[in-house]
C-alpha cells in the first residue's frame, strides 16, 4: 500500500466522522491490502433474527377456543397469537375445555373451570353408583358403600 493512501486513512480514522464514514474507511483498508472481501466473509453467514424472552414466538401452545356455535375445543395456537385469543374469551387448555372432559369419581361431581378440572365432594348419605347396576351412599371421606339392607 502507498504511504499517502495509508495516511489518508490513519487521518479519516482520527478525525470526527460518522459511523458509516468509519465503516466505508474500514471496508476501503480491507479491501486495499488484499484481506478477506466482506462479501465472501458473510456469504456463509446465516442471518440471526432476533429472540423474544420466553422461547421462539412460534411455539405451540394448547387453548380452549370457545366460539358462539359450538361447544369450546382445544386448539394448538403460536405463542405469539396467544395474547389475541385470551383476549376474546378463550383460556389456556390445562387438562380440559368441558366439563365432559373430566374424569369425574363416584361421590364427586367435576367442573371445567379456565382449563382446570375442579372436583366437589357430594354430601353424606348422597346416592351413588356401586357398580354393576348396583346403588350405594356417599361417606364422608368420597367412598360409595353399597347401601345396607335390613336382614330377617
């Protein structure tokens, strides 16, 4: 490299100057002494795109899409429409949408409420199924006993 084309740059660099007059003298030294050619440097380079906290906004997460003509039904959205969902009534499906799709033991009965199943013991003495046609009664602690019967 010549001495005044050295100089010059030494000069562009001490002086006052923009971040793009900086760069445009930077690339004009690496291109001068023969270095790597910036294009072949990034040709290989994959772009980065940027990541939100929490994940990769596409992610799929399960909701409760409730809607005015059918039964709510869980649907696997991308995070990032998520916030639009919840907004209009739908919830975040944990293990049901309806009521239907809990698993409901003898002497309780199971609600769906915001994607939980949520379970209420029925009172003491209340009737239940024994099994096999059978009816039995409620105890205390949500067992079903077959209901006694009077011997003589």
């Amino acid at each position: 490299m010549e001495s005044h084309t050295f100089d010059r740059i030494v000069r562009n660099l001490r002086a006052e100057a923009s971040r793009r007059h900086m760069l445009r003298g930077l690339l004009a030294s690496t291109a001068l002494t023969g270095g790597i050619a910036f294009g072949a440097q990034t040709a290989h380079a994959a772009p980065r795109r940027r990541q939100r906290p929490g994940g990769p906004a596409n992610t799929l997460v399960a909701v409760c899409h409730i809607t005015s003509r059918r039964p709510p039904r869980r649907l696997r959205i991308r995070k990032r429409a998520l916030r639009a969902h919840l907004a209009h009534g739908d919830f975040r499906y944990v293990d049901c949408c309806v009521n239907d799709d809990c698993d409901i033991p003898e002497c309780f009965t199971a609600q769906c409420v915001s994607g939980t199943c949520s379970q209420t013991q029925l009172p003491l003495g209340a009737p239940c199924s024994y099994g096999a046609g059978a009816l039995g009664n409620c105890t205390a602690d949500g067992q079903c006993l077959p209901t006694a019967t009077g011997g003589g």
